[in-house]
C-alpha cells in the first residue's frame, strides 16, 4: 500500500513543500511513482521519515541525517536505541527545565527572599499548598486567601523546611496506614485527615471541615494535587478524599 506526498504530509505533521525538499536532496526519495509523475510512499519510506523527523527533532541537521541513515553498516535497531537515548536524555532536561523555572515562580509568588540555591532546595518536593498562583486563582478574594499571604510571607528558609518536614512525616504515616489496609472511615485515618486539616490551620489559614471537604475533592479532581499524593502511594488521593469526607462527618 503507497499513499500521496499530501497524506504523508498529514500523517507526519510537515508540509508538502518540506517533503518535495528531502526528494530533491535525495534525502527521502520516494519508492514509487505514478505514470503522471507523482510521488507514491510505501511502507518503507514512512520508516525512513520516521528516522528523519527523529534525528531532526533532536537537532541534527539534514546533512548529518542522511550520513547516519545511509550509513550501510548501520542496523535500523541501532537508530532506534540512539534516538530514545537521546530523545529520553532531553525528556530528563526538560524536566528538569521545567522544574527550576516552576520553583522559581513558587517562590517569587510567596514573596519568599531566598537565593536561588534555597529556593531549589526548599521546593525540591511539592508541597500540594504550594500552588500560588492556582490558589489567587480560585480563592483570591477570600479571607482564607489573605489570611494565607499574611502568614508565608513572614515564612523564612528554617520555617519552610519545618513544614516539609511535617509533610513527609504525614505522607509516610499515611502510607504504612495504607499499606495496612486501613479504611478511610477508620478511625486512624480520620484522624490522619484532622491532622491534615490542623497542618494546614496552623501554616496557612483556618481550614473548616467545609473547606476541607472541598480540598479532598480537589485532591482527587485536579490532576496536580492528585499527582502529588498518588506519588506517595497509588490511590492516596482518593483515600484521603474520603477520610476527609468521614473526619468531617465525624465532627459534624
């Protein structure tokens, strides 16, 4: 089966002009032809493309593309195994771009005075009430909100590392408590969801069982926070979720 230099087109996301391109410069030439001249791609040709558009990707130029495919001694599986080291090498400084620069925003949005090598070191691991500007966002006319920006903006390095330092102590309680089969309307974890609440009563503002309700199901619904707790153990988002429910019910 061979198809037109315009569905090929479609299928890679380049533009006819950009394959007519590689044709010329003998790049990807395709295998077959009609009797009225136009291009025809099988199945190896799109192979071929897939390799380009790899390597392009990666930023090699087209010279060097073609000395690396046309290279006879080369096995396809060799191309393969280079791109996805290189391809993952990027993924990983990417990520890592990513992170340095939402660190950085955490920290100015707090309003936090620290050199960078602190900011890196005090965000190195989300804290789920770390969401600045989400939190402006949504609740950034509540007294709540202000309460919040009253209190961190008074935070200093020593404070911020005291209170990771109460979330990983949380996490891993609520981990082994998990791990033994705890339900979320037992009474352990209720009370790991009251300490929850009191976490975040003492660090950012008065949290009612209302709002704590809310935040269990944000938890689960935003991807974000959701990501965050599952991290700790899969399903801890949703476990919490309903010992929040269950706490709140429980005081109600």
């Amino acid at each position: 089966m061979s198809h037109s230099v315009g569905q090929v087109a479609g299928f890679a996301g380049v533009t006819v002009r950009t394959l007519h391109h590689y044709d010329e410069i003998g790049l990807l030439v395709p295998g077959e032809r009609t009797h009225a001249g136009h291009r025809r791609y099988g199945d190896a040709d799109l192979d071929r493309l897939q390799q380009i558009l790899f390597y392009r990707e990666l930023g090699f130029p087209l010279e060097e593309v073609a000395a690396l495919l046309d290279d006879p001694d080369a096995d396809p599986r060799v191309h393969l195994r280079r791109q996805h080291e290189l391809l993952t090498a990027r993924i990983e400084r990417l990520q890592r771009m990513a992170a340095a620069v939402e660190h950085a925003m955490e920290a100015r949005a707090m309003g936090i005075n620290l050199t960078p090598e602190e900011r890196f070191e005090v965000f190195g691991d989300k804290d789920p009430e770390a969401h600045a500007e989400e939190a402006e966002r949504r609740w950034g006319g509540t007294e709540q909100y202000a309460e919040s920006q009253r209190r961190v903006a008074r935070y200093t390095k020593d404070d911020w590392k005291r209170m990771q330092a109460e979330v990983a102590s949380w996490g891993e309680r609520y981990v082994a408590l998990m791990a033994e089969g705890e339900e979320p309307s037992g009474e352990r974890a209720m009370d790991m969801a009251e300490e929850h609440r009191q976490h975040i009563s003492n660090w950012f503002y008065e949290c009612s069982y209302d709002i704590h309700r809310g935040l269990g199901g944000m938890y689960v619904s935003d991807e974000r926070f959701k990501e965050f707790y599952d991290s700790m153990r899969p399903g801890l988002a949703e476990h919490l979720r309903d010992a929040i429910t269950a706490n709140a019910a429980r005081h109600a």
